[in-house]
C-alpha cells in the first residue's frame, strides 16, 4: 500500500534532431493569374508596367503584378469619389453593415484559400496565416460591421458623418490583416476606399477582390492600387483624397507627415517599434519563457509590435537564458506552407540584408550572439533565430528596429529601472509585464509609455480592442471604437 511504484523523474533534454515528416499543405487551392492589372471602380484596370512578385521561400516567381502610375491612382481616387457620392455614403449603416457581414463570412469560407497565398507571397508560416491572419482579419470585418448602424450611439450627440475618400498604405508584415484593420473601419463609416498593397506581398490584396465581387460590393467602394513607394507617394499626394491612413517605417511616416501638412487631409500613422518585454522575479518562468518566444520570433520577428528588448530581473537571468535557448532548439525553420514550421522565411532580400547587417553591428559592439543549430534552405531568403545577451541600451540591436528574429536581452533590479529602460526609445507601441503581482502589473501599466501593455502574455489581438503608438510609433488607434473615429468627421 505505502509502497507506491514512483517512476523515476528525470525529464530528458528535448532532442536535437526532431525529425518530423514533411506535412505541407497543399498549393492546389490557390489559382493564380499571369498578369494582374489594378481593381479599379469594380473592373479590372489593364497595367501598363508590371513587376514580378515572388515567393521569399523559394524564389520562385508568382505573377506579374501592376506598377501604379498616377494616372491609375487618379482612375481610383475618382472611382472612389463617384461611389461616394452617388450611393455608399448615404446608405444606412445597416445596409453598409450587410455588406461587412457578408465579406466577413467569405473570408471564414475562402480563409485556407487566402492563408495559404499569404504564406506563398509572404514567407510566413502557414500554422500562422491559418489560425492568426486569417480568423483575425474575418473578425474585424464582423466586429465593424456590428458598428456600421450604431455610430450614433458610439459618438452620442456628435453626428458621426463619413470623411470622404481614404488613401490606405499598408505594409507586407501581415498584408491581409492590415488590409482588414483598414478596410473594415472605413467602410462602415461610409468612406470610401484606395489601397495600396506593399509591393513584395500583394496578391492577397488582388484576391480579396474576387471576395468583393463574391460580396456584390457597389463598385468603386474599394479600389486597389499595387506598385511600389512611388505609387503610395501618388496616392498621398492626391488632390481628391481626404484622408491616409498608413502602416509601415517611421521614415516614410515621417516624409507622409510633412507631405500632408497644410493639405487639410486627416492622418493616422502606425509605425514602428522597439518593444520592452519585462519578466520579474516572480513570474511563472516558462509560461513567461513561451511569450518572449511568441514575443520575437512570431512572424520572423516581423511585427511592429514584437517584443525585440527583453528585460529580465537580474534574480533570474540565469535560469531564464538557459531556459530560453534550449527552447529555441525546438523551433522549427523552414518551408512556410509546412503544417509544423515554426519560423517561416524573411519576406525579401532587402529586409533579409537589413536584418543580417544589423545582427552583424550587434557582434561588432560586443554583445554575444546564440543561435540554434538549424539548417536553412538553400534558395530563400532565411535567419535563423538569433539571441544577444551582454547588450547595452546604447546598442544598435536595442536602438533600431530590426525587424527579424533578433532578440536583444538586457537586465534590471527595481521596477523604477525597468521602466526607466523600457522607456528608453523612440518609440511607443507596445510592451510586455510578466509577474504574478496585479498590483505590479497596473503600477507598469500606469509608467510604460506604449499603446499596447500585454501582462503575462504577448501579441495577443482581439478586433475590440485598440492598438497604435506614442512618440515615433505613430499616432491614431486602430480596432475597438477608437478605431472608428479617424474615419468619421463631427463638423456641423
Ligand atoms: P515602407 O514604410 O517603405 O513601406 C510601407 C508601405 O509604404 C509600402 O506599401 C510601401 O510601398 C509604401 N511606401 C513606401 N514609400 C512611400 C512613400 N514615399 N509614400 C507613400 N507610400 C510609400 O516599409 P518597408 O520598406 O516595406 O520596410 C522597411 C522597414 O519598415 C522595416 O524594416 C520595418 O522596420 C518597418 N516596417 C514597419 C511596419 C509596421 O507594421 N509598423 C511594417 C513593415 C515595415
Ligand atoms: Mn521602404
């Protein structure tokens, strides 16, 4: 009875070569065209000039896709303006919110069809574009569609009205999100639309017009523009456009800030960022271990909002690092559209050479880098995932965007020097609290200076709830009811 048959409890080192069988999903879904040209006024527009999109992960090439002269970005801003005037904007928000409804549900409907082109055209992996991008981008849609008939309850005595038409810049990060975090709102406030994808991922931008073809949307409603900067300069500079609404680098940000000024054309930027993730003493260690992981290498590291400064309480540095470098043996790099790909591949050589150089700055200043073994493909653009420690805050690596798997690890005793630290950069978008305390959680909250403070877990998204930047991270909020208000003017 008292003798009860213990097993020995020894838990074995996770194995170096965790051989998996390959599990891709299947391209066959995907039929894409030779030659796209620019969604204009619910048509196909025939491109004059036309660049090659690829696949990061192979090089492969996909499709040729249309270079925006402005002349096309004028075809769209006036198609924009015709459906605004003559229709869109005057609709009841419940009529508008059909429309949202019905988009939405085709996304659930078409969503292995479109996570699949976004891992093709972006290099993420598919684990990712299936349960992430995807469910994320159809619940936006719905969630601001649920707003369209009740703008007067969520700007009581205010006489919410639609801005006009929006120019929309979006990045390759998380094209079909971004599209979404964009699209939503403007179209149920009674705006109109043209966007212009990023140039290295925009075919499912182009396929999302089929979606609103499915959706029977009055043409014009949604225009989309492809190119690249040029085409996005165009756009910012139209006449006819009352409103931008831009992702991506805090240069072009700042460049669309001064080009708008004095025009009278309403803005919101969400730009970059340098994210403190803070682990305290107390926390429980390998959940914190999992949301630092989710933290930086979600994505490849390509997030605005990825936690790419990790500060650890001195008490634990040791065991955490220990701890954080035998998991990152498990991750799995490679093949996007592999059910068990972890890491996927940089979305282009231009970001792949931005993050090696300064990977490469970070050996220089002295701090020590970790990677797991792994082995890359050969064609592809690929890092693998990487870890500083003895990193200074006056470091490049802790300074600059990277934008990749790169985490910099840097430390701290008190609360006070963990906020001093965290609050050490340019920017403002997000942060990360891992402790068991609520009074320490909220005592952060109140001092870290970021949009975003996730506590005791990381890139977490929800349509309900508000995201954007202080300081050099932008300004304006996107999702929840704030996200509503830059695309509605109050004027009498
Ligand atoms: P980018 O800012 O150059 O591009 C973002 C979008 O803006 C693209 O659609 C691009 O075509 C367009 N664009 C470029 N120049 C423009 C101009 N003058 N006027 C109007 N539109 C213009 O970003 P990138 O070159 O793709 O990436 C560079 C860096 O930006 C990355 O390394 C990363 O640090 C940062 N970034 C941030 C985000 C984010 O979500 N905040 C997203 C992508 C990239
Ligand atoms: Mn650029």
């Amino acid at each position: 009875m008292s003798k009860l048959d213990r097993k020995p409890r020894v838990t074995p080192d996770p194995p170096r070569d965790w051989t998996y069988a390959p599990a891709p999903e299947s391209r066959d879904i995907v039929q894409l065209a030779e030659r796209y040209g620019h969604f204009v006024g619910g048509q196909w527009l025939e491109a004059a000039e036309t660049y090659e999109t690829i696949s990061p992960s192979s090089e492969e090439p996909l499709a040729l896709v249309g270079l925006g002269t402005e002349q096309d970005v004028d075809a769209a801003v006036a198609a924009a303006r015709d459906a605004f005037a003559n229709g869109w904007s005057a609709l009841p928000g419940s009529e508008r919110a059909k429309y949202l409804f019905r988009i939405a549900r085709i996304l659930q409907e078409r969503s292995r069809e479109l996570a699949v082109l976004e891992s093709l055209n972006g290099g993420k992996p598919i684990k990712e574009s299936r349960d992430v991008d995807l469910p994320l981008a159809a619940a936006h849609f719905f969630y601001y569609a649920g707003w369209a008939d009740k703008l007067e309850y969520a700007f009581p005595n205010r006489r919410p009205r639609p801005v006009g038409v929006v120019g929309q810049i979006i990045p390759w990060n998380f094209p079909l999100l971004m599209l979404a975090w964009k699209i939503a709102p403007a179209l149920a406030c009674g705006n109109t639309v043209v966007l212009k994808p990023s140039h290295t991922t925009p075919l499912t931008a182009l396929l999302f017009c089929d979606v609103l073809r499915q959706a029977d949307l009055p043409p014009g409603v949604v225009n989309i523009v492809t190119g690249y900067g040029s085409t996005g300069a165009a756009l910012v500079k139209h006449k006819d456009v009352d409103k931008i609404a831009f992702t991506g680098s805090t240069e072009v940000g700042k460049w669309i800030q001064r080009e708008v000024a004095g025009s009278g054309k309403r803005l919101t930027l969400e730009l970059g960022g340098k994210a403190a993730n803070i682990v305290f003493d107390d926390c429980a260690l390998d959940q914190a271990v999992e949301g630092i992981v989710n933290g930086i290498y979600f994505n490849q590291g390509e997030v605005c909002c990825a936690g790419s400064r990790l500060f650890v309480q001195e008490s634990i540095y040791e065991p955490l690092i220990a701890k954080l470098k035998r998991r990152l043996t498990t991750l799995r790099v490679g093949d996007p559209l592999d059910k068990n790909t972890d890491v996927g591949a940089i979305n282009s050589r231009e970001q792949l050479e931005k993050i090696q150089s300064l990977v490469q700055s970070g050996i220089d200043e002295g701090a020590e880098i970790y990677q797991p073994p792994c082995h890359l493909p050969e064609k592809g653009y690929w890092f693998a995932p990487t870890v500083f420690t003895n990193v200074a805050q006056s470091y490049r690596i802790a300074q600059e965007e990277i934008f990749g798997p790169v985490l910099s690890v840097l430390t701290f005793r008190t609360p006070e020097e963990a906020v001093e630290k965290a609050n050490n950069t340019p920017y403002g978008l997000s942060a990360g609290v891992w402790t068991e305390k609520g009074s320490r959680i909220l005592w952060m909250a109140q001092r870290l200076r970021a949009g975003v403070v996730w506590a005791n877990t990381f890139n977490r998204f929800d349509p309900t709830s508000p995201f954007g930047g202080y300081k050099e991270s932008g300004f304006g909020r996107e999702g929840g009811r704030h996200g509503l208000e830059p695309y509605l003017r109050f004027d009498e």
